[in-house]
C-alpha cells in the first residue's frame, strides 16, 4: 500500500462526492427557497463554540453534552467544541449581535455540519448535517403553527406524503419540578434496575430518562406519569391551540406523551418526525419551543421556536431524487486540433442556456467513443454529478473549425443540425420544444 492510500477519513465522518453532494445541494436549495418564501433569511454561525455554551443551553445531564461532545483545548488553554448542534450558536449570535438591531419576529434558517461522538451506523455519523430554522420573539400557537408548516412545505416539496409528527407538550417552571417529582416517585423504588447513568438522571434530571435506549428503563417508563397530566392552564391552552392550528393547515400529527426530545432547553411543544427505511435511527427531525432559552443565555426573555432535520438521514429516505433535471451539452471536439475551438463554443452555449451543463469532452477519444460516452450518460450514468434530461452532442471536427459551424445531435430524437457558430447565442435549439 503506497503511504498516501493508508490515510483513512476519521471513522463516523465521511467524504460527500457527485452525485450524492449534489442531492445534499439540492435539499439545501429546496430548504433556502421554501424558507425564504417564509421570511427567514440564512444565518451561518462558526463550526467552534465555547464548550459552556452548550453545557448551558443544551444541559449537563444530556447525553449530548455528557458524552457526545468534541471539546479540546485550544493553544491558550481555551475550552473548545465543535457544535453538536446550531440553535445555541444562533441564540449566542442573536445575543451578540444586539436584539434590538435584528428584525423583530427575527426568522433564520440555517445548514451545516454538526459532530457528536455517538457509535456510528446506518443513520448516525459523527458529522452529519443540519437544515433548522427559528423563530424567536413570538409566543402564540400560531409561532409553532408556522414552522411546522413551513417544514411540511418544505418535506412535501421533496416528495413526501406519508409523514406525521409526533406532538407532546412538556411542563414548563413550577410544573416542570412537580413533574419531575412524580417521576422520581414512580422510579425510585425500582431504581435498583437502572444502569448507572440512568439512576443518575433520578436524581439530577429525571426527563432525561426518557431519552434512555436501555430497555430496563423503558420498561420501569411504561407506567409512569406523562407530561400531559401536569401542564399548567397556558401551557394546556397553548397545546389545544397548536392542534387545532395543525389541523387546520392539513398537517398530520398523533400526540407522543412520552416524548422528550434529548435537551434540556424544549419548553411547552416539542415533536419529532419519523420515517421508515432508517432502522434504529429513525427519527428525521426535531424541534419545539425553548421560550427560555434566550433569557438563560443572558439576553431578553424571548420565546423561540425551532426545529433541526437530519439532512443525512432526509436524504437516505427521500421518495425520489431532489436533482433538477437539466439539459447536457456535450461538446465534442473531433481532436485536440479542436480543443480551442470547442471552449468557444462551449462559452456560446452556456451564454445562451444558463440553466444547462455545457461540457467538454477534452479525452481526445474521438467522435465515435465521445457518442457513446454522451449516450451512457443519458441513460443514465450513476457516477454523472447531475440528472440529465436530454444531450446534445455539439461536434465540432476540422470542417466545422474551419467553417465556424457546430453540429447538433439531439441523442433522444436524433435529430441533427448545422449552425454557423454566430447563431449559437441566438438560435437555442433546446427553447424550440
Ligand atoms: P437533535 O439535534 O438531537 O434534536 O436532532 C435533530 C435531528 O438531527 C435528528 O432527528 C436526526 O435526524 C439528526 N441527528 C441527530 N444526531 C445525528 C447523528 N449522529 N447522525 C445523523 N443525524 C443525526
């Protein structure tokens, strides 16, 4: 093995090439236009953040920040970590930034890679993909109706029909400790059960039990107390608004008592989306409200709503591919006699067909290897970085330099043209269909 080829990428994180990173640009270009159709704008926060930021807003007893975090020390002795996830670097940023200088409701959106040390597998990686957005300043139902109707605009624009989210609501302040004491009280006198984290979390943080995957306490959890059963009269009067608002814009929900969601900042709502063909890891996206966020953080007392899709897993389940299809332009010079012509023309095409590949086969393979490549292509090539709809085959031998002409073959109907060189920026063969 040659030392180069002994360099491997860092296990759970991995290389995105044509034509997959391409899908991934898609949903991206899916998500920032259905999004801005909303009114959020992008934001980019940094990749690092200080590691108490997290332990803050996300929670100590998470696992996330418990165990699933990449925090070094930088060279000053700083404590430092590599995202888990986006809302607590865009509730830092809007802090920063000053409040009162940002549009009020302030709308985001935001995609980008974010890293936890989980055991990798179909599904879970170390750096995966984001696409989330928030809504911070508003606290009415109609807050957490908007972005989930967003999100299914989004979701059904990609293809999907048969998604439903998972709806709960989850006590907030006083009611939160009254909750908690209920659950202690439930599972304390079989605590003896529990793996150490687990009875760990009793004390510190019972709603965390709910994230457990051990199956000794899912079974203790089957009969304990749920969240709804201790809502106070805002937090139950804002949860039969989200639902009538639901139904009201079409979006399929069942309500999910047990659900949690893994961080501690979710007040009020909380839902999660989950679709088959993922195995274990079958949850798409997360989300709900964290009306207290800002103001732990230090800043106003804002409420916020938002939610984080998986984009790694979005794209696994997609019902059919997020590619435009385009029109392929294959310029193909008869040799390298004609390579500098064949740039020309190739500029000429994309000039008049912005929306089309215009490439160039620069092989050297001739006419008739050139033919077949651009007929495998049409049919379909799994390795070709885009979904093509239709090829043209631009020729250009010494008799077309000479004349300052192309040759158009159009693969599918196999029609073919000739066209003075001037004529490519005017003539578009593809706008005659
Ligand atoms: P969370 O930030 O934990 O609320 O997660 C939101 C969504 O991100 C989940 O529903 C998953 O789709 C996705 N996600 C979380 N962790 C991972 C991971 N390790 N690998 C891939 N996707 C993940």
């Amino acid at each position: 093995m040659s030392p180069a080829s002994s360099y491997r990428a860092v296990k759970g994180t991995r290389d995105l090439l044509p034509p997959e990173s391409e899908k991934f640009a898609a949903v991206e270009a899916a998500a920032r236009a259905v999004f801005s159709s909303y009114g959020y704008g992008e934001i980019r926060t940094p990749v690092l953040e200080s590691t108490e930021l997290f332990a803050r807003s996300v929670g100590e007893t998470t696992d996330i920040v418990h165990k699933e975090m990449y925090t070094f020390l930088d060279r000053k002795g700083r404590s430092l970590t590599l995202r888990p996830e986006n809302t607590a670097g865009v509730v830092r940023a809007a802090i920063e930034r000053g409040l009162e200088r940002l549009p009020r409701p302030l709308r985001l959106w935001y995609t980008g890679e974010q890293f936890r040390y989980e055991r990798p597998q179909k599904g879970r990686y170390r750096e995966f993909r984001q696409i989330g957005a928030e809504l911070v300043g508003v606290a009415g139902a109609a807050s957490d109706a908007e972005v989930l109707t967003m999100l299914f605009d989004f979701l059904r624009r990609l293809g999907f029909s048969q998604l439903s989210v998972s709806l709960n609501c989850v006590p907030g302040g006083q009611a939160r400790e009254t909750f908690a004491d209920a659950l202690r009280a439930h599972v304390r006198p079989q605590a003896s059960r529990l793996n150490e984290d687990d009875r760990r979390r009793v004390e510190e943080n019972p709603l965390r039990l709910f994230d457990s995957k051990d199956p000794e306490t899912a079974a203790i959890l089957a009969g304990a107390p749920t969240t709804l059963a201790f809502l106070d009269a805002d937090a139950a009067a804002h949860f039969a608004q989200v639902k009538s608002l639901l139904t009201a814009a079409g979006i399929p929900f069942t309500e999910s008592p047990t659900l949690v969601r893994g961080l501690d900042y979710y007040t009020v709502t909380v839902f999660e989306v989950i679709s088959g063909g993922l195995g274990a890891q079958n949850a798409i996206l997360g989300g709900g409200r964290y009306d207290n966020l800002f103001a732990d953080m230090g800043g106003p007392a804002l409420p916020a709503v938002g939610f984080a899709i998986g984009e790694d897993r979005l794209v696994e389940v997609m019902p059919h591919d997020p590619r435009p299809l385009r029109e392929l332009w294959y310029v193909l010079p008869g040799s390298s006699d004609e390579f500098s012509y064949a740039l020309r023309v190739a500029d000429a095409i994309r000039g008049a067909h912005p929306a089309a590949v215009a490439e160039t086969d620069m092989s050297g393979r001739g006419f008739s290897k050139g033919f077949a490549r651009a007929s495998q292509i049409l049919s379909g090539d799994a390795t070709y970085p885009f979904r093509v709809s239709e090829v043209r085959v631009v020729s250009v031998g010494s008799e077309e330099r000479s004349e300052q002409t192309v040759k158009i073959k159009t693969l599918s109907s196999r029609q073919e043209e000739v066209l003075p060189f001037a004529a490519l920026g005017v003539h578009a063969m593809g706008e005659k269909r």
